[in-house]
C-alpha cells in the first residue's frame, strides 16, 4: 500500500472508516494535526473519551508505555484510542538500520568447548517489540503516530510494518506559488469569498507556515459575516498587514515600473526592517523575475496558459504580461545578478555603512533603470 493522500484519508474518517494504526509523518504539521484531532473527534464521543482515550508525548514517554496503552480493551466503547504526539522525539522510534556487513555469520563445524555456558538468546528490545505488535495490531485499538517534521525511508522495518496493517500519510509543505490558491480553497471552504489581493496579501506576508495562516484567517471570520469578501482593506484592519505597503505591492510597482511608489515602499521596508526584513524580501522578488522570465518562455500567452505556468491566479496575468513588456528576457540576467549582489551585501559581503531600506532602494534603482 503506497503513501495515501490528506484528502482521502480525512474522507475515510470522516466515513467512519478507521485503521489499526496511523503514521503521520512530515514537514508541514498542520495536515498532522487536523488527522490526529478528526480521528479523536470520529472514533469516540465525548462520554467514551474519559476511559478510552490515551494521549502521550514522546518526550514524556517509550515504547513500552506505548504498547501497553495499545493493549488495553476499550470500555463502553468500539475503539481504544492511542495518539502519540511529537512521536519523532520517542526513543528507538526510528533506529538506523544496521549495514548486512555488520552482521556476523556463524562460524561452521566449530563445537562450544566443554563445560562453556551456552549464551541466552538477546531479549527483543522496545523496538523489536513495538514492530511485533504492528504485525497483529489490536483490532480495537487505533493506534496514531503523529511524527512531525521528519520523515521515515520505505525501506525501514517501522515503515514496511505499519505500511502492512495501517496507513502512512506524508504532509508535505504548501509550495509558495500554489498557497494563495490553497488560500482561497480553505476560506470557500469555510463559506466565505476571499479577494486574489487578499489571498496574495496573506501568502506573501506570512508565507507557507499554515497554522499561522490559519490562525489569522480564524480572527477574521469571528469578525465578518458570510456574505462578506474578504479583501486587502479587510485584511489591513483586521490582521495589521499594511494593503499598501507589502512586497505584494512593491512587486507591482516594479512590474509597472511606477519608481514612485516602490521607493515609497522601499522606505517603509527601511523604517520597519522588523516586519519586512530584507532577508524575506529578496526570494520574493527572485521569484517574480522568475515568472517574468517564464512568461517569456511559455509559447502559449492566452491567459489560462500563462496562469498555468506562472501558478498564479488568472487576475494576476495582466500583471505578468505588463511586467514582460517592460523587462525584456535579455535584461533578466542582469536583473538577477542584480538580486544575488544584494544579497551578499546584506549578508556583509563587501558590505558598506548601509542599512536595509537603502540596499533595497539601491536594488530598484537598478533593476528599473
């Protein structure tokens, strides 16, 4: 059984269908959380939880303990639920296989010298233990690894095992370019309308750590009423993102080539360095120059196409196709060296007496020259 997606496994439990076991394994621990919590929400009702519901944390406990909860029968109840979480920081979860060359063959035709006690066979260790189990899993206790940040190889014993009896999800991070469209998925989700702005304003302000931008479009659906769009005003009075001074809009100065308005932004960057490091600004605007340089390489310029290619939303085509008229593909190169010399001065390579703000104004000055 292969690596099952978030959307399946989610629809599975919200069917009623449950696993022995759950591997929850991974950069992103947003998809982790929301599988661990709709299992516990599915599995049992809140009368069942008192007895049939053990949470343990990997710092605070071992396999051993593991195993014992994963034993236990349920009471009054179909499932006994066992979640254990930060499970990356459980002892021996994960042992390095050791090498088919370490391993020492026994000697043939050599007899134990007279009166030599014979050795005891090795006692399996927690390890060994907990991947017996994960060959005959109590079939009414539903086991939840939730293993963050870190991922285990298909060739491990622990993923071979679970990969036999239960289901593996990986939660792999949002990409950038697709997190304003992921934006706009979650909030119709929700049963409200967010504005392309909005959705770009969020993503590129506070980037693809999904629980933060969850928790700030939570703050704005206490707020507002269904029938309401969310929109870069909303999100200025809402979440504290300025809907005229962001990288979102210094990109379209620089794509329009409107000098004014960026070195107005370049100002506010340098007055506010906390909120708008130089350090974030510089991958956003490689990124930028990257889709320009992609809008001139894509054969097809009907809009649908370039949307496809750029991964952007088809109300920001007319940006791209603006900024491709006024950066030729010939001045890309330079425009990217440009960006790269930056960088290493504000890394203090060669650096002078220059605060953030004036790098970036030196940066625009010649990127739109």
């Amino acid at each position: 059984m292969a690596i099952q997606t978030f959307e399946q496994v989610y629809k599975d439990i919200r069917a009623i269908v449950f696993k022995p076991v759950y591997f929850l394994m991974g950069e992103e621990p947003f998809f982790i959380d929301v599988l661990s919590d709709t299992i516990e929400k599915y599995a049992l009702n809140e009368d069942e939880k008192e007895f049939n519901l053990s949470i343990l944390y990997g710092k605070d406990t071992d396999i051993s303990n593991v195993l014992n909860a994963a034993k236990r029968f349920p009471m009054m109840a179909d499932y006994h639920l066992v979640i254990v979480r930060e499970a990356q920081s459980l002892k021996q979860i994960n042992p390095k296989e050791k090498a088919k060359d370490e391993s020492v063959e026994p000697k043939a035709n050599v007899l134990p010298a007279k009166g030599a006690k014979k050795s005891k066979p090795k006692a399996p260790d927690d390890f060994d233990l907990l991947i017996k189990y994960l060959e005959n899993p109590l079939k009414t206790t539903i086991l939840v690894i939730c293993h963050k940040y870190k991922t285990i190889t298909p060739k491990s014993r622990l993923y071979q095992a679970v990969d036999k009896c239960g289901v593996i999800v990986e939660s792999k991070r949002i990409n950038e370019s697709k997190l304003p469209s992921w934006i706009d998925d979650y909030v119709k989700k929700k049963g409200y309308q967010i504005h392309p702005k909005a959705a770009q304003l969020v993503a590129d302000h506070l980037g693809n750590d999904l629980s933060k931008v969850i928790n700030e479009l939570q703050k704005l659906f206490i707020v507002l009423p269904k029938d309401k769009e969310i929109t870069p005003v909303v999100i200025e009075e809402n979440i504290g993102i300025s809907k005229d001074f962001n990288i979102f809009e210094l990109q379209t100065a620089i794509g329009s080539k409107n000098r004014e308005k960026a070195f107005r932004i370049a100002k506010y960057f340098g007055d506010n360095p906390k909120a708008n490091p130089l350090f974030m600004t510089l991958p956003v605007l490689y990124l930028f120059f990257k889709k320009i340089m992609l809008y001139h390489c894509t054969p097809d310029k009907s809009p649908s196409s370039l949307a496809s290619a750029l991964g952007v939303n088809p109300f920001f085509v007319k940006d791209y196709q603006t900024a491709a008229k006024n950066y030729p593909q010939e001045h890309l190169e330079k425009i990217f060296a440009h960006l790269r010399n930056c960088d290493l001065q504000s890394k203090g390579v060669g650096q002078r007496d220059t605060n953030q703000g004036e790098l970036l104004k030196e940066l625009l000055f010649k990127v739109m020259r």
